[in-house]
C-alpha cells in the first residue's frame, strides 16, 4: 500500500509542475492604428503610443514612432516611465513621421483593460520645437478604439481599426 503512493509522488510532481509552471498570458487584440500629421515643417515627430491605468500613471508602452533613442528623453513625461525601466522596445518602434505624413502601425491591447477607465496617450515631440503630452489621448473602450479621434499639436488624427 505505502509503495503505491510513492510511485503517485512523481506523477503528482509533475502535474503540479505543469499546472503551475505555465503562467497563461490574457487575451489580447491588434488593433490598426493610423496616425494622420498635421503640415507642420520640420524634422520627423517622435510619438509614444502608452497605455495608462486608470489612475492616469503609465502602465506600458504599446508602440514608439522613432528608432534612435537618443531623443526619447524629448518625450518628457514618457521619458520618466520608461528612462527609469528600460525595457525592450525593438519589436514595438518605427520610423519617424514627418509633416503631412501618415504612419500605420499595429498595437496589441489586452481585452480585459477595454471599458475599465484605462486611456491611449500619444505623446508627440519635434526637435527644436514642441512636445505635446496629450497630443491625443482617449479612454479605452470597445467604440473608441473602432473611431477617429483629433490631435492637438503634430498629430492630425488617429484612427483604430479592430484586427479579426
């Protein structure tokens, strides 16, 4: 009897290891995002796509429109979040939008973050001109990310597109 539950121990081990060993990742969708400048002259924008809880402080960066890091500290309130973390942005970052340009990225939102009072900000800054905190930003909703949402410095518009 006693030798029928050590040969259970190993089997129990080993589902407890892979029952608790995989963490799942929720749920996430992609979403199109067009970004629409304005006809401003000059070097290309920098724009940060965050994602914001509900408190308004920075949860994560969703997609950066610049490659070269040596101007992120120019996206000031973003700087303070991500200078300080430095996480990996090589699979989340794109060129640089000029004056009249559009760019269309994908961004992946988790579901359960819809309709729970978190908001997408896009921060934008030129060289040697302005830096707009909330060029765009809006509460996260299952109609907003299907809208078209106006900026108020670089950026035009944005518009989101569900991905099936």
């Amino acid at each position: 009897m006693i030798k029928r539950y050590f040969k259970l121990i190993p089997i129990l081990l080993v589902s407890a290891f892979i029952g608790f060993g995989f963490s799942f990742k929720p749920k996430e969708s992609h979403y199109k995002c067009m970004i629409q400048m304005t006809n401003y002259t000059g070097e290309g924008a920098y724009i940060v796509i965050s994602l914001l809880n509900p408190e308004g402080e920075y949860e994560k960066t969703l997609y950066v429109q610049g490659d070269d890091d040596e101007w992120y500290f120019d996206i000031t309130d973003w700087w303070d979040f991500y200078g300080k973390r430095r996480t990996n942005l090589d699979a989340i970052t794109g060129a640089t939008i000029s004056g009249g340009e559009r760019a269309i990225s994908v961004i992946e939102i988790e579901n359960e973050k819809l309709d729970k009072g978190y908001k997408i900000r896009f921060e934008s800054a030129v060289e040697d001109q302005e830096y707009y905190k909330d060029d765009v930003e809006f509460e996260l909703t299952t109609e907003s990310v299907k809208g078209k949402t106006e900026g108020n410095g670089f950026i035009r518009y944005i518009r989101m597109i569900p991905q099936k």
